[in-house]
C-alpha cells in the first residue's frame, strides 16, 4: 500500500509543478516589464520601441520600463537581456547589427545569438538610402556606378559606424557592382552625415530617420533605395535591385527578443500583444512615414525570418572579409 501512495505521489508531483508554472505564468505581468534598448535615447530603435511599448501598455494594461544600455555596437544591452532571468520581466529590442552582422564580424561575442536569446516579435524592417550631397555631381544611381568604378579617387562612403548596416549595405553593393571604396566610419549617424553635408565624404548609406528631413529640404539627395521596392515616402527613388542589381537586398530590421528559456506561454502572450498594436492604423503610419514596413507574425514566422537573416548576413560579412571589434 505504501508502495502504491508513493506511486501515486511520484506521479502527482510534476504535474503540481506544472499546474504552479501555469497559475503562474498565467497571472503575468504582475509588475513592470523591462525592454532593453541596446542604444541612445531619442534613436530609431528607442522611437520604435516606446511607441511599441506606449500602445501595448494602454490595450493590456501592462506597464513597461524603457532602458537604454548602449554601447558595443548593440552588445551590452542584448548580453544584459542573455543573463536575465527568464521570466518574462527583463525584454530587448534587437536588430540587424546585434543580432546578425555582430556575431558573424566579431571575434568574440559576450552571447550567442541564437542559443541565448528567442526572438518573440518582427516589429519593423526598413531599407537603408544611398544618399549624396545634394550639390554632388552624382546626379543619379547611374552617375554614382561610373565614379566608383572609375577609381581615381576612390570615392569615400561614411557610416555611422564600422558593422552597421549602411557599412554593409556599401560593401555587398561594391561586390556586385565590382568597384571599391574608402569607408570612413563614424560614432553615429549624425557625425557621418555632418561630414557628408560638409564635403568631406562622397556618398551614405543613411537610415531614413536619418536622411529624409535633409532630403525633403534638398540638403541631401537620394539615389537609390537598398530594399527590394521603392518607399511610399520617396516614390521617385529606385531601389537599387530596380537599377540593375536584381535580388540586392540590406534590411535594417527591429524584433523584440527575451532570455532563452522564457516559458512558451509568456512568449505567445507577447506576441500576440505586440501583433495587435502593429495592426492599429495610427502605428502602421508612424511606421511607414519613418520609412518602415511593419512586420508582425507568429512565434514560428519570426524564428525562420531571423534565421534567415542570420545566414544572409553571415555570407555578406564572409564575402566582405570584414572582421572588427565594437
């Protein structure tokens, strides 16, 4: 008999366990969530992710603490966000940098992109825009393939910094389009296109937040978009796989990611959260007026789209040769 209870009892208990795990997973939030920005106030990412967060928070009722970790080209903030704890309160909003272009460019990384980190919702994906100095005698995409292949000089192209995606964005155009050039990197986007205003550098692969107030004022003047389709808000700019590189394609894209081993029901919950506020009319325009395409997807639609993008990103750094440290 008491062979038996202790049976019974070996077979009750995780299934108690598991009961204590629902109840509690199913009482979450109970108390503010964290999202890490791994970079500076004011930024794309930081805009995005308090939009994000701001209508989450009113549908669900959830409150959200924004903390902003830069540094380490995106690495501090995602390797705080690897060592939390796994329970839903301690978020991340990743991107192309941090998540692909770093850990295939870098020696070392302080986590592994894809065993410590799960990534729960495609928030947004964005082109970036080659930009020149509105007063450049690079009138069009055209223009700008025959300088650079002339290579006398090299033309300069500055970047907001060495592993971005505009520094990529360059190297993989100068592979398929046979040419070099000389990067001048810079710490910020800001800097770079400060430079680039003065003369000083050639030609940029810019964010839209960052270059489309200078262009809208004539400052800059944009050639080519580096996704596979114009921008609503620049319809008269081709993208460059329009312009005879077809399949060209370098995203900067943002997804909310958590500590790996986060339980499944948390993440589900987050997604589906965050699916409902990309679907609200006012936040698909803030998006695409910044020159964004909202994403959105399920839990699996967001592993294989980072997935993917990991090993589009690893073959760009490989065929650019390029290895640095943050």
């Amino acid at each position: 008999m008491k062979k038996c209870v202790l049976v019974l009892l070996g077979c009750l208990l995780p299934c108690l366990a598991t009961l204590d795990a629902l109840a509690q997973n199913s009482a979450w939030p109970d108390k503010p969530i964290r999202i890490i920005v791994p970079y500076t106030p004011g930024g794309g990412t930081d805009t995005v992710t308090r939009q994000l967060a701001e209508r989450i928070g009113a549908e669900q009722k959830w409150t959200f603490l924004i903390d902003n970790k830069p540094g380490g080209g995106g690495n501090i903030g995602l390797d705080i966000t690897a060592k939390s704890k796994a329970d839903g309160y301690t978020l991340a909003m990743g991107q192309t940098a941090n998540l692909a272009i770093n850990p295939a460019a870098m020696s070392k990384m302080p986590f592994d992109a894809q065993k410590d980190l799960v990534a729960i919702a495609l928030i947004a994906e964005q082109p970036t825009l080659l930009v020149v100095n509105s007063s450049s005698k690079l009138k069009n995409f055209s223009d700008l393939i025959k300088a650079a292949r002339n290579k006398d000089p090299l033309l300069k192209l500055a970047s907001a910094g060495t592993g971005t995606v505009g520094h990529l964005a360059g190297e993989l155009l100068a592979k398929r389009a046979e040419f070099k050039f000389l990067h001048v990197p810079y710490k910020g986007a800001v800097p770079a296109i400060t430079d680039l205003l003065g003369d000083q550098t050639d030609l940029m692969f810019a964010t839209p937040q960052a270059a489309l107030a200078l262009i809208k004022s004539d400052k800059l003047r944009a050639l080519a978009v580096s996704g596979s389709k114009r921008l609503a808000v620049l319809p008269d700019t081709p993208s460059i796989a329009q312009s005879g590189y077809p399949k060209f394609q370098a995203l900067d894209w943002k997804v909310l990611v958590a500590p790996s081993g986060t339980p499944q029901e948390i993440l589900l919950k987050i997604n589906m959260a965050a699916e409902r506020a990309l679907n609200q009319a006012k936040f698909i325009d803030l998006l695409e007026q910044e020159g964004s395409t909202p994403l959105g997807g399920n839990l699996s639609k967001v592993a294989t789209y980072i997935k993917d993008e990991q090993a589009l990103w690893a073959q760009i750094v490989q065929a650019a040769n390029l290895q640095f440290e943050p």
